[in-house]
C-alpha cells in the first residue's frame, strides 16, 4: 500500500494532471535526465484524508536499473482545496530533485515518512529506491 496512514483508496488524479506535472518535470530537468538517460513517472493518488503525490527517476531502457522516488504526502480535510494543496507538492517534488541533481553522489534514502514544514504546509515525504510502477501492478494483481 502506498498510502502513509493506510486509509481506503479513493481514486488516482486525472491522467491530464499525472501528465501536466511530468512534463514540468521532464522540461525542468531537461538536461540532467539526458545524461543518465532517464525520465520521470509520475503518479498520484486521492485516499480518504490524504493526498499523494510519487515522482520516480527511473531507465526506461533498463528494467534492472533502481530508480530514485520521492514520495510526498499531506492530510487532507473534507471540503479542502486540494488544487493549493497539490501546487505545494509539486513545489515539493522540484525541491527535493533541485538538491539530488545539485548533489554528485547523492545517497540520503529514507524509506520511513519524515515530517516538515513546506511553504507553511505540514508535509510527509520519503524517498527511495522503490519501483512504483511494480509495486502499483503488484498491488492490482493482488487484488483481483
């Protein structure tokens, strides 16, 4: 499960945003994706009281290859505008990749959620080195 508090799935966001925000990613990183050879997957997803949003780095051209994912996550309130609420961690998301591509060897992974404060948001994130597109399929095959 990929949720941070383990609540009941609602539904992923619309493939337009998914699409919207890796194209934002791809142009803003244009240069450092073509120098590994990789690309951004994109994912997000609506849970009862949560928002999340998975950007992963992954080599399209090497299944083998372990990808980079950061995952940011936010309570989120019945009747939220959850439009800030994403912007916020799309911010989140080009922050965090700002700093891993600034940094030559960066290897500061952590698979438990950590809490802080985002332009004045309270923010769970963690990175790591998980296949979100494998653990998605795994996900659906088990629930069949």
């Amino acid at each position: 499960m990929l949720s941070r508090k383990g609540t009941p799935f609602l539904i992923n966001l619309p493939n337009e945003w998914v699409d919207k925000v890796t194209e934002l990613l791809q142009d803003s990183y244009r240069q450092q994706l073509a120098e590994d050879a990789k690309i951004f997957e994109v994912y997000g997803k609506l849970y009862k009281g949560e928002v999340l949003v998975i950007a992963s780095l992954i080599n399209p051209n090497d299944e083998f290859a372990i990808p980079t994912t950061y995952s940011v996550s936010m309570d989120l309130e019945d009747g939220q505008d959850h439009t800030k609420v994403l912007d916020s961690l799309v911010d989140s998301v080009g922050a965090f990749f700002d700093t891993f591509f600034a940094t030559k060897d960066w290897m500061d992974y952590q698979d438990q959620w950590q809490s802080e404060k985002f332009k004045d948001l309270d923010i769970f994130y963690k990175i790591n080195r998980e296949n979100i597109g494998l653990t998605i399929k795994a996900d659906q095959l088990l629930n069949q």
